[in-house]
C-alpha cells in the first residue's frame, strides 16, 4: 500500500541551527500534505497544509518565518526548523493525501527533534 | 512494538444512526488513547482522549471508553448526522516508548447520509 516516509526520525541540533525534515509520500502523488507537531502527553497539533506548488498555510500563532514549509513536487515536502531554540523540541508528523477530497491519508513515522 | 487496529471502512450510515467504530491497541507501557478526525480537505483534529484505564472520553456526542482489560478504545455515537462525515483515527501515546510517540490506526472513513 501506499507510504509515506519521515526522514531524519530522530534528530539532535544546537540552538541558533537549522534542521530540515523531510516527508515524502513513495507511491503515490501527495497532492496535500499537513505538518503537526505533539507536545509531550499532549494530542497533535497541526502546523500548517502544504499544497503542492502554492504556499502554505499556517495555523493561527504558529511562526511561517520560523517553521518553513516546502512543497515543491507532488511527492516531497519539508519542513525546516530555522534558528531552533530547546522549546522546539517536539515531534514532528507529517501526513500526506492524494485525493483533493482529503479522505485517503496517510501518516509519516514522525520525527523527534532535540535542540540542545 | 506499539500498534493500532481499527476497523476498516467506508461505514455507510443513515442519519440519526448509531455509530460504533471498533478499535483495539498493543502496547508496552501506559498509554494515552485518541480520536482524531479528519474532515475532507482539512487537517486532523482532536475528537476525544482518555489517558488512564477507565477514561471516558467524549466530545460532540461521541464517546470513548479507554478499556485495559480487551485493550480496546471503541468509538460510539448515538445518532449521527451528515456533518459527521469524515475520516477517524484511533491512536496511542506511549510516553514510556520514546521511540514512537504517536501510533495511528488506518482510519476510518464515515460516510452519512441524509
């Protein structure tokens, strides 16, 4: 069946860095594709959609400068944590959909961001 | 490791029907259960949790019982209506697992009509 991948699954950067996460959907066209992030004992929050060759949009208090989101192919979006701070220390989930409707979708094995 | 199974779909439903979407867990630890939902073209939400056995959770007339002894978290709504219709997912936490914080089910996909 369709997947979608999470890479790095763990990651460890100093503060003031950058770190890229990478959510790619391997067989099948993502047309949509959303970026959460969990909170320890917290449920998912979502960040952001991204559309494949538009912007993205974000969700109220979350920071477009600071979390920049790319989608530039139908298969491929990222996520990048700039100047990353401790309290950006989370998991990041991605999710991925390829149907304009929304009602396939699929989840990325996450990934844990530690910023020391 | 930590999975989540849950019924597959479509679920086709009249309105005013009673719902029930089954799902069942594994886990190593103590961990906290989910209902998110999905509406078409949005992202998830949070429907409902429970975080310790006996937990139930519930929001918009859906309910969730967090039940240890058949590890189950089974999602019940007594009449649903059109605007109900979406995709749902089960999932787990397991703060104990560090490597795997969230788990999800497959999803669930509603489908009411009026």
């Amino acid at each position: 069946g369709a997947v979608v991948s999470q890479h790095p699954s763990r990651v460890i950067c100093k503060s003031g860095t950058s770190v890229k996460i990478e959510c790619r959907s391997l067989d099948f066209q993502a047309t949509t594709m959303f970026w959460y992030r969990q909170f320890p004992k917290k449920s998912l929050m979502l960040m952001a959609t991204s559309n494949e060759g538009s912007k993205a949009t974000y969700e109220q208090g979350v920071e477009k400068d600071k979390f920049l989101i790319n989608h530039a192919s139908l298969t491929l979006s990222t996520l990048t944590v700039t100047s990353a701070h401790p309290e950006d220390s989370s998991f990041y989930i991605c999710s991925a959909s390829f149907d304009t409707s929304g009602n396939t979708i699929y989840f990325g094995e996450g990934s844990w961001l530690t910023v020391v | 490791g930590d999975s989540v199974t849950q019924m597959e779909g479509p679920v086709t439903l009249s309105e005013e029907a009673c719902l029930t979407i089954n799902c069942t867990y594994t886990a190593t630890g103590y961990p906290s259960l989910f209902w998110y939902v999905q509406y078409p073209g949005e992202g998830l939400q949070l429907l409902l949790k429970a975080t310790k056995a006996d937990d139930k959770g519930s929001n918009k007339g859906f309910e969730a019982t967090y039940r240890k002894e058949t590890t189950s978290f089974h999602l019940e709504k007594g009449s649903v209506q059109v605007s109900d219709s979406a995709v749902y997912f089960c999932a787990l936490s397991d703060w104990g697992n560090a490597g795997n914080m969230l788990t999800f089910g497959g999803g669930t996909r509603l489908m009411v009509k009026p």
